[in-house]
C-alpha cells in the first residue's frame, strides 16, 4: 500500500478513531508535519502515524520531570567527565576499563542532549500556549 493509499485508508477509518480512541483524525497525506509533542507508529508501507499528545500531557509536570532529570545527567556526567580528566586514572586502570568509561561519559551526554531536546519542545509549547492565553505575539513574551 503507497502513502496516498494509506492516507485515505485512514480518513475512511476516521469516525473509529474518535469512537475508539476519542482521538479524531486531523491530517492525512505524505507532507504531514509530526505535531511536537507526539508518538508515532510506523507502518509497514513505509508510512507513519503521529498520535498529538499535547492536550493529554501534563506540560508543567514534564517540565519539571525533565529539568530534574538533566540535572541528574548533568551531575553524572560530570563525576564521569572527571575521573577521564584523571591522568592517574588513565595511567592505572586497564584500557578496557578506561574505554568503558569513555563508553558511559559519551552515553550520558547523547542522553542528555535527547532530554533537552524534550525540553525545548517542552518549553516551546508552554510559550505557545501562553501567548494563545494573553494574545501577545512571541516576540513580546
């Protein structure tokens, strides 16, 4: 099935989606944008389903959850980042030893550029929806 067979598959199906899921179908086709905050489901055609998350999140927790968990990574990080700046330690422990360390340092740091990243949508959708609530355009707030 190409895209364009799927997208109307699922603007048939849109009525189930609202009964079933209370979801209900806002775009269909190939030049879809993922909403930000989102899941998504690939499909065996090579096309992709967003699930919009945004009204169901709790923004401000999510925020709060993920600025705690950057700090968390962030010190972490640092303790790691630390002992490999340790020429003692590089100079005594075993290479694999050494490497695994590295290994770990460089997985905190994807980690934490992928919560951020999070964060940013996180963020961006808070201002979004503050400047919807006052009616100031961005570049006021």
């Amino acid at each position: 099935m190409n895209k364009q067979s799927e997208a109307e598959f699922f603007r048939s199906m849109a009525d189930h989606f609202l009964t079933l899921a209370g979801a209900r179908l806002v775009n269909c086709g190939p030049d879809v944008v993922a909403p930000p905050l989102c899941d998504s489901i690939r499909l065996a055609g090579g096309g992709e389903v967003f699930v919009d998350l945004t009204d169901r999140v709790d923004i401000e927790g999510e925020i709060a959850s993920k600025k705690k968990e950057l700090e968390k990574l962030e010190r972490l990080s640092a303790t790691k980042r630390k002992k490999l700046e340790n020429k003692n330690f590089i100079k005594r422990a075993p290479k694999a030893i050494v490497q695994k360390e590295r290994v770990k340092f460089i997985e905190l740091e994807k980690r934490q550029l992928f919560i951020l990243t999070q964060l940013n949508k996180l963020l961006k959708i808070k201002l979004e929806r503050l400047t919807v609530m006052t009616g100031a355009p961005d570049e006021k707030l």
